[in-house]
C-alpha cells in the first residue's frame, strides 16, 4: 500500500478555523487527521506540506519509522510547530492503518480500556462570553454564569471547567493577558481580577448545584506569585483542579506544594523529554496531553511515562469533532486516564463536517468501535465554508 497523495484542507469554524490533513493510499483507503494553526502555531500546514515529500510514492510506513525518520529530518528545531506537523501527519497514517485492518484506532493503540470516557464541559461559560454570534445564548453577567451552571447540570454533565472573566465593567470580557487579549505581560493578580474570579465561581456553584465538578483554567494568565495569591484566595471553594500553564518545572511543583487544590499542566508540551522533569520534580496531579499536538502514539509514551510516575492523564481537547474522536481513542486506550475535556457548545454548521458526530450519556462520551478514527471529514461541506483570512488567532484586546 503506498502513499500517492498528501492534502491539506481548512473551513471556517466561527471565530477561529479548522484544518486537517488527508493521505491518500493506491487502495483507495484515505486516512485524515485534525490539526491546528490558529491558536499561537501559525506554519503548521507549511511543515505537513514539506514533511509529505518524504511520504509520496512510497509504502505506508509504521508509526515508529516514520516518527524517527521525521524527528531526524527536523531534529534542529525540534518541537513547536514542526511537532504539531509531525503529530498530524503519525495521526492521519494511524488512520490509514487502522482503516486497512479494518479495525478502531484505539486496537493500535493496545486495545480499550473502557467504553466510555467521563468528560467536563469545557469553556462553560467561555464561548458564550467570548463568541456570542457563534454560541449562545450569549452570557454578559453573572446571572448568565449561573445559568450555564443550571444548564450543565439539566444537560446530564458531572462537570465543568471555566475561566477567568471580568464582570464589573459593562459586559463580561475574558482577562488572558497571557495571550496579550489585554496586553498586559507582568502577568499580575489584582485584587479586582481575584474577586471577579470568585464571583464567577461562586455563580457557576449556585447553578451548578453541589454535585458538579468545577474545574478551573489560569493558561499562562499569572507569574508564580499570582498563581499563589489565587489559590489562596479560593481555598475555600472545591476545586477539582487547577489547571497552570508553566514553562518551569520547578515553578508549577512550588506552586502544586502549596495549593489547597489539585494542579493539572503540560498541555503545550510536546513529547516524552519535555513531560519528564514535570514528573520528577511532582509538579502536576493530571498531565494534560494534546494528541492533536503530538499524535496519538507519542501520546501512548507519555502516559506511560505518566502512569510510571504516578500520574494521570487528560487529553487536551478544544478544537473540531475529528479531534474528539481522535482524543477519545487515546483516552479509551491508556490505563491512567482521569477525564476529558469536550466542547458542548457547537457551531450550527458542526455537524455538517464530519460523517459521524460524537455521542454522549450521562455525562460520558461512547468510544466509537468504526474502522479508524470512527468518523471522516466532509470534502464538500468543508468547501462550502471555506476558511477566514488570519485562521483565529488571538487577537489583543485595548486595556479599559
């Protein structure tokens, strides 16, 4: 079975784009994978573009050839975006894989653990705070909060994660400095931004009710000192966790010492080398892994390497229903999984993408048992939406 065809394809998806990539054999069979460029990884389709040369004309190569002839070709700018390519193109060749055994990816991957996955609404109530023309109804104050939290609830979830948002000035805003939407790099934690946060988390609670998890997003917003000043100003609150973007090991395991609440981390890492001093330094109670990043069966090693050092994992999860299927069959497949992340709030045109949308029951998402990833992308509605000039990029946002 050899390699005839490499393509890459973009739609538009609100306020951002969704991108994949197809790999077509001299079977017939295709394999396609989801990636991501809008979201701080402009020139990912460029290195899928490059790396295809070394796949045309030739067989389908095993996961592990191709990974290693792949990393020594780029080897000097190891990581960052030329990760996120590598890791499209190993997940779309699982697919090809998977689809000539006839066989769910997750058989590649050692086989199921379990048939459903329990999930948390993510983004509750960021998408409707941040993109109400695209998800609504849309959400300006805390009494909104308190309906999404009512909302998750009636819908059959079991938990939710949320941001940090501004209320007290008109209507709410999303405060990601460190995405420079407002541009503010020292990074601090005022008092202001702390009573916001616990407005929030108290108005998602009263809706909520006192069975729902509520787990929590900080990104890349705070330094050290801020992290702390939050954790202690919501010690009171129950957490699930506290999810902490650091780039320093040593940083988030100072910080994971002294909070009153589980930490979760690492979503921007990309393979095992980099995961690895987060565990010897016992920096995080969830590693959060982004398959879509590092494709599926590098992710296999890093909860391995997790599960080694006591760990459980959570599949980072915000993009297109591909990226969901694909997340589901890793998280179906590792022993150590804790829950995933899934957007509930959809684009009106979602479902038209994809040949099979993901299923969910009581809060839990069912592993698909199709060949491959268990669902395709549409070529021709894909067309029909064609992509934004800029792909969804953070945009900044003016300092009020």
């Amino acid at each position: 079975m050899n390699i005839t065809d490499v393509q890459t394809l973009s739609c538009d998806a609100g306020w951002r784009n969704y991108y994949f990539v197809k790999i077509t054999t001299d079977t017939g069979i295709c394999g396609w994978a989801e990636f991501d460029e809008g979201f701080g990884s402009p020139g990912v389709t460029a290195v899928i573009q490059k790396l295809s040369e070394m796949l045309i004309g030739n067989p389908v190569p095993s996961q592990e050839r191709f990974y290693a002839e792949a990393y020594s070709r780029t080897r000097p700018a190891a990581g960052g975006v030329v990760a996120e390519g590598i890791g499209a193109l190993e997940n779309a060749l699982l697919d090809v894989r998977a689809k000539s055994l006839g066989v769910p990816c997750y058989e590649l991957l050692g086989g199921k653990v379990r048939d459903k996955l329990r999930v948390y609404w993510s983004h509750c109530p960021a998408w409707r705070i941040n993109h109400p023309k695209f998800f609504g109804p849309a959400v300006t104050d805390l009494d909104g909060v308190k309906a999404m939290g009512a909302e998750a609830r009636e819908r059959g979830f079991t938990a939710l994660k949320s941001n940090t948002f501004i209320f007290d000035e008109g209507p709410a805003y999303a405060w990601r400095p460190g995405f420079a939407a407002p541009f503010h790099p020292e990074l601090n934690a005022d008092r202001r931004i702390i009573r916001n946060l616990r407005d929030c988390l108290e108005a998602l609670r009263d809706g909520a009710g006192q069975d729902m998890e509520i787990l929590l997003d900080l990104n890349f917003n705070f330094k050290t000192e801020g992290y702390l000043k939050i954790l202690r100003a919501i010690a009171d609150h129950d957490i699930f966790w506290v999810e902490i973007d650091s780039y320093s090991p040593d940083a988030l395991a100072y910080i994971r010492n002294h909070s009153p609440h589980p930490v979760s981390s690492c979503e921007t890492l990309f393979g095992a080398r980099e995961f690895l001093p987060y565990f010897q330094k016992n920096a995080v109670d969830v590693a959060i892994v982004d398959v879509v990043w590092n494709g599926a069966w590098q992710s296999m090693k890093i909860a391995n390497l997790a599960d080694i050092h006591e760990v459980n994992v959570a599949p980072h999860n915000f993009y297109g229903h591909l990226c969901t299927m694909m997340n589901a069959h890793f998280a179906s497949a590792v022993p150590n999984f804790r829950i995933m992340e899934t957007d509930i709030d959809r684009l009106s045109w979602d479902r038209e993408l994809f040949t099979y949308v993901p299923e969910y029951i009581d809060g839990h998402l069912i592993v698909p048992d199709r060949p491959g990833w268990g669902t395709e992308p549409v070529e021709e509605a894909i067309r029909a939406h064609p992509p934004k000039p800029g792909g969804g990029l953070i945009q900044p946002r003016q300092s009020r």
